[in-house]
C-alpha cells in the first residue's frame, strides 16, 4: 500500500455530527437568494483566507553529543503571510489580498519587487496587519470589501447591465470575524445588496467545493514563487 510511519502535524478537521442538515439548510438558503433575487453566478463570491508559510521555524540546530536539553532559537516562529482568495460561481478569480505582520507599510513587498507592479494591475492590494499577527482582522476585512469585493462587483453589473441594487452572495466560512455583530452590522449598514451566507464550521471540504483548490493552487503557486526567488 507504500504506506509508512508518519508523524502527525495537525490534529483531524472534527465534523459536526449534524453536517449534512447543517450543508442542507446552506443549499436551501442559497437556492432561495438565487431564485429571489434571480443572481447571476457571476454575483455568487465565495472567498476564505489561507496562510501561505515561507519559513518555518527550525526544530533542530547543532550541539554536544549526548546533549539532552537543546535550546532552540525561532523553534515557535514561522514567517508566513495571509492571502484572501475569491472566485465566483462562474469562475472568475477575484483579486488577492495579502496581509503581512507589521504596522506600516515596511512590511509589505516594496514596489521594486519582482511582480509587484503586475499585481497591482491585477487589483491585488498588499497591507500590514496592524498587530502582532499575519492574520485577517476585521479591519482588514474591512478593506477587503472596500478595495476589493466593492468594486468587483461594480464591473460585474457594468458588464452584464445590471442596476446598482442587484443583489450580490458572499459565501464565507464561519469564522469568528465573518460572524460578529461588528462585521455583521458593517455589512449591512454599508453594503445592504451584499447577502451573506456562511459555510458550516468543519465543513469547508463538503460544503465549499471551490475552496480547497482554489486554497491550494495559490499556495502552491506561492510556494513555487518563494522557492525561486531563495
């Protein structure tokens, strides 16, 4: 079976025990947005943030043999970045953004980069968490429907003559940000044709199809990127 012993790096995805009413109830909410509002699967967004890691910390350095404590220094740090990734229901992607630690704009890829101005033109927008994380916030998400999901949409009505109340679904997973009142509010308050619906916690592999290639072709496209550039 070219089975081997392995070391486990992550502890098993747990699935709620009541996953398929739960992606049920997702399928019903969606069918009805759709048919409501009759939305094109152009307007159909489904976006999640992976992490894209380009060193990981060490767990091994060099001493005496025989040596049976080891101090190890960056053996909890990892240098990685978090980009968000869109796509729709018709397959067309929806430009990045990538959130780097750091406060200023120092800690985001400098204009001279090898790219950079190729992914501005994409739309990508690179910017510092403003913590002591690489991780989305709601004030990048924040951003995210400012500099991003606003006007991606607002091309997707031009080119198919839509009026500007067309509704809009944003298929997100369930995530402590996407869910709180302050996100939730934000929304509503600023992008009332932006209908929210949340993929089931645990359940991104069932209920989101998009999402795991979509997560996986741009960390490997990432990956590849970095190991050329070292």
């Amino acid at each position: 079976m070219h089975w081997s012993e392995r070391r486990a790096t992550r502890a098993a995805q747990k699935v709620p025990a009541n996953w398929v009413d739960q992606m049920q109830e997702l399928r019903l909410r969606l069918a009805w947005y759709i048919k409501e509002y009759d939305i094109p699967p152009e307007l159909i967004i489904n976006f999640d943030q992976t992490n894209i890691v380009y060193s990981h910390g060490s767990s091994t350095t060099w001493a005496p043999t025989g040596s049976k404590q080891v101090a190890v220094v960056g053996l909890e740090e990892k240098r990685a970045f978090t980009v968000v990734v869109g796509v729709t229901c018709a397959g067309q992607a929806v430009p990045f953004q990538v959130i780097y630690k750091g406060a200023t704009t120092a800690s985001v890829p400098s204009p001279a980069a090898t790219s950079y101005t190729d992914c501005r033109n994409l739309g990508f927008r690179f910017l510092p968490s403003g913590t002591e994380t690489y991780w989305a916030s709601f004030e990048t998400m924040v951003m995210y429907l400012r500099d991003i999901i606003e006007p991606f949409v607002s091309r997707a009505k031009e080119k198919l003559g839509l009026p500007d109340e067309q509704k809009t679904i944003l298929l997100m997973d369930a995530w402590a940000v996407h869910r709180s009142r302050q996100f939730l509010d934000h929304l509503a308050s600023n992008y009332p044709n932006f209908l929210p619906a949340f993929v089931p916690a645990g359940c991104t592999g069932y209920s989101q199809p998009p999402g795991l290639p979509k997560r996986f072709t741009a960390q490997r496209c990432c990956g590849s990127m970095i190991c050329s550039m070292i």
